[in-house]
C-alpha cells in the first residue's frame, strides 16, 4: 500500500468513529429521567475533542522535532563532501 492510502484510511477511520459517538449520543432520546440534557452532551463531546486535538497536536509536534533534528544542517549525513583542491596532489 502507498502511504497515501494508508493514511487515508486512517482518517476516514477516525472520522467514522468520531461521527459515530457523535450521532449516538446526539440522538439518544432515551434516559433515566426520559429527557437529554444537550448542554451536558455538547460539553462532553467538546472535552472530548479537545482531547483528540491535544493528542493529534503533540504526535504531529514530536514529528516536527524529530524531522528538523534528523536533517538539521550540522547533521553528519547531511554535510557536503568537497571534493580535495586540484593543486594539493591527492
């Protein structure tokens, strides 16, 4: 698989899982009392998210790290080898 279409199955997994808790909480018409109470329903699916954001925010700021240590200028694979100077016999 191209990693394209990994990744793009990742996130269409996330989305349905994400949109999945979202309608079944949303549309739950059924509790001990026999009302929903949205104002509790929209807060906890916001922590929730949040929650998510928090999590994706700090994998893609670890990536970020790692990409600009990996191939910082002063890197030893990343140095240009000049050629000797053509005077000196080697």
């Amino acid at each position: 698989m191209q990693p394209k279409n990994v990744i793009l199955l990742g996130v269409l997994a996330l989305m349905s899982i994400f949109s999945l808790n979202f309608l079944i909480q949303a549309f739950a018409e059924t509790t001990p009392e026999g009302y929903v109470i949205r104002q509790e329903l929209v807060w906890g699916l916001f922590y929730e998210m949040m929650v998510a954001a928090f999590i994706v925010g700090a994998v893609v700021n670890g990536i970020v790290i790692y990409v600009i240590w990996r191939y910082r200028e002063s890197h030893k694979r990343n140095r240009i080898v000049e050629p000797p100077a053509e005077g000196t016999g080697a």
